[in-house]
C-alpha cells in the first residue's frame, strides 16, 4: 500500500464485530451497526506546535484502538475499506 498519513493523521482498517449475540443469536447484516474497534495500519509524522516543533503521536502502526462511531472518512485503497481519522478521534488502546 503507497498511503502515508500526514501530520496528526491515522489509517485504520476496521476490526469486524462478532456474528452473534452473548445468547448465540445471529446478528443479520442489516442490523450491525460498523464496528468502533481498529487497527492502525499507518500513522503521520505528528503535529506541530505553534512554533514549529514536531508532537510526535501517541499511537504506531499495529496498536488497537477505540474509536468514535462517526469518526473519520472512509476511503476504498487497493480494495480495502479503511478510514482515515485525526489522532485527537482515538478514544485509547487496546492493551
């Protein structure tokens, strides 16, 4: 993939949700709502202060995450759904 985020920017590929209920009922896909757990593929260099200097970001390439339902924008690369979403929209990480 040739997609390099820039600044405070983040590329994630959604995490699918299960297919089922706690009680084993079959959840149809008109029903499921777009999961809000990722995975981050690529990150930007980071943003900067006011007087130029770089804030590195708090996430790297491969870290789960949390994000909000509306995050981001989708975009379609190399016949992938992915988002790119501002770091500020990374409610934390998944340890």
């Amino acid at each position: 993939m040739a997609f390099k985020p820039l600044h405070d920017r983040v590329l994630v590929k959604r995490i699918a949700s299960t297919e089922k209920t706690k009680g084993g009922l079959i959840i149809p896909e008109t029903a499921k709502e777009k999961p809000a757990e990722g995975e981050i593929i690529s990150v930007g260099e980071g943003a900067r202060k006011d007087s130029g200097e770089l804030i590195a970001p708090s996430v790297k390439a491969g870290d789960r995450i949390l994000f909000g339902k509306w995050s981001g924008t989708e975009v379609t690369l190399d016949g992938e759904e992915l988002l790119i979403m501002k770091e500020s929209d990374i409610m934390g990480i998944i340890a």
